[in-house]
C-alpha cells in the first residue's frame, strides 16, 4: 500500500521573510559569525584549499522520491532511469507509486538503482501485524532503514502541544524500533518544524522524542530545511544528539521561507556537514517538497535532482 506523504508547504505553513531571518538570528547569537547561513550574497570566505578536504561520498548521496511524485506516476521507470543518468545509484521510496513492493523492486532494480531507505509510517494506534508488514514490504524493497515521516498535527490540524501525545508516540516509536531491529532494519524519525513548537510544559516535542526514545532503537533522519524553519540550528541539534542523526534530508531555504534548489537558498551545509562524524550520518538524501508542483512543473522536479546531486557531490568543506 502506498505511503503518500502530505508535508506542510509554504502555502499551508506561511512564513514571512521577517520570521525566516529571526529564526536565523535566534540561532546566530548562539553560534557566533560562524558562517550560519550561506547563500550567494552572504556566504562566508572559503576557506584555502588545504583546509577544504572533505567531501559528500557520492555513493551515500541518495534522492527522496517524493520530490519526483508527479514524474514518477506519469513514467516510473523512465523517471527512475533518468535519476540513474543523473548519477544517483540510492533512493529513498514514498511509497510504492501504485505498484506491489516486489513491482517497485523490479523497476529499480533495472534502472540500477537501489532503495536503501523509505518514508512509512506506522500505525496510529499502533498495530504491530500491521507494522510488520509494512516490514515485510521494506525488505522486499531492499530497503536498509525504514522512516517515520510525519507528525506533530491534532485532529484539527492545529500544532499538537499537549507533552503527554508526544510521550505516547515516543513509546511508539520504541516498539516500532524494536519491530524493525527483528526484521533486520534500522528505524528512524523524519522531523518538520512541528516538533520544534513549544509544548505546554515548556519543552517540545522533539525534546520528548529524543530523550524518550531508545537510542539502539531509533535514530532521526533530521531535516534541514525544516529544522531552520522550527527556529533550530541543525549543529546544535547534532551536538545534543551525537550518534543519532544518521540520516539527513538535504533541501535549501529561500529569503522569503519557501524550498530552493540546493546551493541557490541560504543554508550552509558545508557548516553543518562537518560535524558529520558527530551526527553519525549515513545518507545525504536530496529533497524539496514542491519541485513539481505549480508555478513548477513536473519536469522541473528532474532539474532539481540533477542540480542537487551536482551540489553534494561537487562540496568540498
């Protein structure tokens, strides 16, 4: 069964130009002139030659299907060998686009590409028959983790703020985690900006979810684009949860709040990729969430890949 996602947009989740710039400013009294943002106009100094040795694996720069969801229900193994031609050889599914498992594992695998991760979510409330076989689906995929997507929205749409609902789901994710260690897959949590809301007791959600989870069984796949838009610096997340962050979704912001291809927006990622080792991470997973969708279209969701894999792989910090 497919696993569409429904992340905020810019239009359901507005944002000022203001708003974007005191959440960078919230975040730049704590970390000094470090360089937080970057983009063409702001972007620090580089830094010699001999110091810029480090770089993005191109074999664990991955690509979030769901940027290419039009493209790949009008042409699935065209789109997927397209993303192959691109030089991506990992992708991480959303879903199955209308076909079985073991029907999205024969298309990938003749385009030469593998699905090492995919966005499902788990049952609320929590079911474990049926989180087992979304299990079973993963790996028929192929897939190595298995990913949370979405949360942080009551009944009414509004921000959850009640601590006691995130607590829940935090216990949740540990049996979910325990599942997936069984099935021999590694289970994490994909954040918005949502978890960054200030709960009535004064923390938030993502505090709960990262102390109340079990570290051997639930790692974050932290968004960087989302983060920022939660008014978090995504170095200050990774300090506080060494180890945990072993996936990162890799998506750039605008001055006006809104999704830009990489290296066109105002995050500096090669800032927030050296402390990789610190976070743990283990794919580098490009992403934007409107890249087919109007004024865009479909096709441009192809730009966005090409562009984004050029940028990960072409870093150097």
């Amino acid at each position: 069964m497919d696993q569409q996602l429904n992340p905020p947009t810019p239009t359901s989740e507005p944002i000022s130009r203001r708003g974007v710039l005191r959440a960078a400013t919230v975040s730049a009294a704590a970390v000094g002139t470090a360089g937080l943002l970057a983009g063409p106009a702001t972007a620090a100094p580089a830094a010699p030659a001999a110091q810029s040795r480090r770089r993005v694996p191109v074999d664990r720069i991955s690509i979030q299907l769901y940027t290419l969801r039009d493209q790949l229900t009008a042409d699935l193994p065209g789109t997927l060998d397209a993303l192959r031609r691109i030089g991506y050889r990992r992708v991480e599914h959303a879903g199955f686009v209308g076909r079985t498992a073991a029907q999205f594992r024969a298309a990938l695998d003749e385009a030469g590409l593998r699905s090492t991760s995919g966005h499902t979510g788990i049952p609320q409330p929590f079911d474990a028959a049926t989180w087992e076989q979304a299990l079973e689906d993963a790996n028929v995929v192929g897939c190595k983790k298995i990913v949370h997507p979405y949360f942080g929205r009551d009944a009414n749409g509004q921000a959850i703020r009640d601590p006691n609902v995130y607590r829940a789901l935090a216990r949740d994710l540990n049996k979910a985690g325990r599942l997936a260690e069984r099935a021999g897959l590694d289970f994490g949590y994909h954040n918005h900006q949502l978890e960054f809301t200030p709960l009535t007791d004064g923390s938030t959600g993502f505090d709960i979810l990262t102390g109340q989870t079990d570290p051997r069984l639930v790692h974050f796949e932290l968004d960087l684009y989302w983060t920022w838009r939660g008014a978090h610096d995504p170095v200050d997340v990774i300090r506080a949860n060494r180890g945990r962050i072993r996936q990162v979704h890799v998506k750039d912001l605008d001055v006006e709040g809104g999704f830009a291809d990489l290296g066109d927006g105002l995050i500096d990622f090669g800032r927030i990729f050296a402390h990789e080792r610190e976070a743990g991470i283990e794919e580098y997973i490009v992403e934007r969430d409107d890249a087919g969708t109007a004024p865009r279209s479909p096709a441009d969701a192809l730009d966005t890949a090409r562009v984004g894999f050029d940028f990960l792989a072409s870093l150097r910090y």
